[in-house]
C-alpha cells in the first residue's frame, strides 16, 4: 500500500484533541457537606495529580476515527501486479535471403525452430507471417533475385519493441551486404539472436554516361561483390545504325537523353548521358590548402580514368557562385552565404561542406570499398541532425563521417573529417577517387547496388538488455478512500450510539 498525499498523515496528529477533552472533562462526584463539616476550609484542588481514565475504549475509538480520517486525506492505493505476458518465439528472415539460393543452408535451422513453437515472418516493417506451407514451397525450390530495398539496422527498434520481454526469443537472419545497413545501429536486445548470411550475389549497373568530343558514348559501369566495389568504362560508336549495343553480360539501348542498360533477365536500369563538362566551384581558406591539393588530385584521377572532362573554379566567398557548376566546395570557416544556398534549392546544384571547427581525437576505420583499411584520426565537433541526414561513409564502429541532407532539389553534404594527414588517411588512399566518383557521376539509387561485405563485428549493435513490458507499464493501483469512508462513517455510528448511552445512564 501506498500514499499518494502522505504528508496528510500528519493530521493524525488530531487524536491529542480528543484526549485532552477526555482528561479535562472527567466526572466528578456530588459533593454534600454535612453536620460540621460545612464550617472547614476547603483545601486546595488536587485535580491535576488524581488524574485517571475512565471509557478508554471509548476514547481509543474517538482515535481510531481520526486516524482513519487522516489516512483518507493521504489517498492511500493498493498496487496490483500486472498479469505476466506469454513468451513469444519467432524466426525473421530478411527479403534477400528469401530470394536467394542461400536459403537451403539455413532450412535445417528454421525447420528445427518452427517444430519448437517457433513462429515465422519477413523482417520487413509489417513483419508478415509467413505460412508453414509457402516456407516448406520456398524455401525447397529457392530463386535467386536481386532485393534492392530494407534497411535492416532500422527495424531493430520496432522488433525490440514486439519482443521486449526477457523470456521472448527471437532469431534473425539477414545477408551481411551493406546495401541493406544504413545509418547508425540501433542497440540489439538480448533476445534476438542475429544470425548474419553470406551472399555471394554480384550486382552490376550503369553509373554514368557522357558523349565525348570525338561523337562516341563513353559508358561508366559498376560492378560490386562481397570484396568490394570497381568501376569499369567501355566506348561506343554512335555513327552505326543501330542504337543497341552488346557486351558478353549485358545489353545497352541508346535514347535520346539516357541510356538503358540491361545484365540478363534482370530489370533494366537507366542513366541520363551528360553532354557538357562537369564544373566544380571551390573555396577555401589559407589553412585548407592542402585539402584542396587533395580533393584535387582525386579528381583529376576520376577525369584521367573515366575520360570525362572535370574543371575546377577558383571562387571567392563574397562572390556568386557559378550558376553552370554541378558542384560546390565549401571549405571555409565562414558562414555559406544565402545565395549559394538559394541555387542548392533552385538549381539542383551539390554542396560540399567542409567544418573548420575544434577536432577531438579518435581511432576509427572508415568501411571502405576494398581490403585497404583507411584510419580516421580526427573528426569535427559539428553536430548533425540526425533526424534529416542520411549517412553516405561511415565508420566501422557506426560514427557517420559523411552525410547528406535535401536541400530544395539538391543537396548538401557534411564531411566530418579531412583528407590530410592529421584527419585521416583518405588523402593518401587509392581508395578516395572511388569514394568521390559515385558522388561526383550519382545515380539516382546507387546505394543499391553495394553488395560488399560488413565484418560481423561492424554489423552488429551494441547489446542491451531487453525492456519488459511489465517494467514499463504502471501497475494497476487500487484506491481505499471508500473503503476507509464507510469504515469511518461505521465507527462514527457506534461512537454515537454509545456515548448517547452514558448520557440517559
């Protein structure tokens, strides 16, 4: 039992009151003076020191009731336990697996789950269930097809928040394939058993396409697997007849602005074909200097190895920014004017922000797209809006090092870091002119299409304990106010009747 206005208990207090008219108004004695006696002094009241009590019962009921009253005043409940839930057991299997031959080496495991009371859905936001006769059709004659979509990192809340109790159990299995990882992890629960598969599905597509001089179309291709990603370029001629090319994997159909590419029976992919240079506009304090060397050189590996002409301008920051530039850098410690903002949202135009603030320390690896492990040594103290960013490059321990936010029709990206030395050694990576070309030539879904490996160790979240719903919820409270009302009121009954009876005594 409880109190919710315990400090009410202090007029219980009140009982002192009934006592002392108890002790002050003890009945005395007729007092008759006869013969001589009527001629003696009276001596002194001795009242004080005779004191005895009389009706104590009385008296300890007259109590009784003020104490009810004021434990009535505190408001006291009664708290009842929520009733236990029933442990829940289920099996979540992600969509790529689902759709993939990989799925025969895991049926042994699930079947056996299932026959345990195991319950079993689709690790997608609705968590269908899946019935027992479409698993044992599926799973029995798999087909391999590429899923694109999920963010699996993502569900962990809303699957913490169905299972979140201790005696839940739950077993996930996903691929290990970064596509389906974005963001920062969200903790993992006790209770759920993740259980990452390997994939061992290679995805190809069209990056990007561009006419050069010469009237050929020069065609950028990517191909990602679980050891990395690589960018391939192949030249057409655009003076034959006909508007469809071959090559031994894939087929690729010109049109007027875009090209259609195809990989075997797989949906087919579209790219818009640039006709003009991509322009880059840039400015930069003194100390960024060496940045700029850096971003530069990167650059010019991407133009010297594609084919596709990229140009650099020398902007001021009090100046317009160039309204033909597809790209501009910001590497300065001033504040973007609101000009170069208005052209992101009107124009489409990229902006490239570069923080100038205080760095703290670190010791992080940055999840590449080859074997090279590339160390961050610094990052910037710029805080990031979670909630509207989304990350391009990230850590092996989840720390976003690049995002990216919509701005209008373009967008505006944050780089965390630096590419010299005392940042990181991105600078001086083979690596950074791979990072940059999706960036610099974007498809429209190229997060699509990276098909490499995380390390289990970078795939999986922290662990938590999982939070009982019985922990959560407010257990159920029981007032006694009306219970101790008609307990008062009864015993105010009998405190009458009996001191009534004294009186016509």
């Amino acid at each position: 039992m409880t109190f919710l206005s315990p400090y009410w208990l202090l007029a219980a207090s009140a009982i002192l009151v009934p006592i002392a008219i108890h002790l002050w108004n003890r009945r005395q004695g007729k007092t008759v003076k006869v013969g001589s006696l009527r001629w003696l002094e009276p001596s002194a009241s001795r009242r004080w020191s005779s004191i005895r009590l009389s009706d104590v019962w009385l008296l300890v009921l007259r109590c009784f009731i003020l104490i009810l009253l004021a434990v009535a005043l505190a408001k006291p409940v009664w708290e009842g336990s929520p009733t236990a839930q029933p442990a829940q057991k289920a099996v979540f299997i992600s969509p790529e697996l689902l759709h993939s031959s990989t799925l025969r080496d895991i049926k042994p495991t699930v079947d056996n789950l299932l026959q345990r009371g195991y319950t079993l859905h689709r690790y997608t936001p609705a968590f269908e269930a899946i019935p027992v006769e479409q698993w044992q059709a599926m799973s029995s004659e798999p087909t391999d097809s590429v899923v694109t979509n999920g963010n699996h990192w993502g569900l962990l809340p809303a699957l913490a928040q169905r299972y979140d109790q201790v005696q839940d159990s739950v077993w996930l299995f996903t691929s290990d394939q970064q596509r389906h990882f974005t963001g920062t992890p969200a903790p993992l629960q006790e209770n759920i058993r993740w259980v990452p598969v390997a994939l061992e599905q290679s995805v190809n597509w069209a990056q990007a396409a561009y006419i050069l001089p010469t009237d050929s179309l020069l065609l950028i291709t990517g191909r990602s697997d679980r050891n990395g990603t690589t960018y391939q370029k192949q030249h057409f001629s655009r003076s034959g007849q006909s508007n469809t090319f071959y090559t031994k994997q894939a087929r690729f159909t010109l049109n007027d602005s875009s090209i259609v590419a195809q990989w075997g029976n797989r949906p087919t992919q579209q790219v818009n074909i640039r006709k003009e240079p991509l322009l880059l506009g840039i400015v930069h304090d003194e100390a960024q200097q060496p940045e700029v060397r850096y971003l530069r050189a990167a650059v010019q590996a991407i133009s010297g190895y594609t084919g596709i002409p990229i140009q650099f301008r020398q902007l001021t920051a009090d100046a317009h920014p160039d309204t033909t530039a597809g790209w501009l850098f910001w590497l300065s410690s001033e504040e973007v004017p609101a000009i170069w903002l208005e052209q992101v949202q009107k124009k489409g135009t990229r902006l490239w922000l570069q923080s100038t603030t205080e760095p703290v320390a670190t010791n992080a690896m940055l999840t590449s797209t080859g074997p090279e492990n590339i160390k961050i040594r610094q990052f910037s103290t710029a805080g990031i809006d979670q909630a509207t960013a989304s990350t391009v490059w990230q850590t092996t321990t989840g720390e976003p090092l690049l995002t990216v936010q919509r701005l209008g029709l373009g967008k505006v990206y944050h780089f965390r870091s630096g590419f010299g030395p005392a940042w990181s050694q991105l600078g001086q990576s083979a690596q950074l002119p791979e990072l940059l070309l999706p960036l610099l030539l974007p498809h429209q879904v190229a997060n699509q299409f990276d098909a490499r490996a995380l390390d289990e160790s970078q795939l999986k979240p922290a662990v938590v304990h999982p939070t009982s719903k019985q922990d959560k919820q407010e257990r159920q409270q029981y007032s006694l106010i009306p219970w101790l009302g008609l307990l008062t009121f009864l015993l105010f009954l009998a405190e009458r009747i009996i001191t009534t009876k004294r009186k016509t005594a």
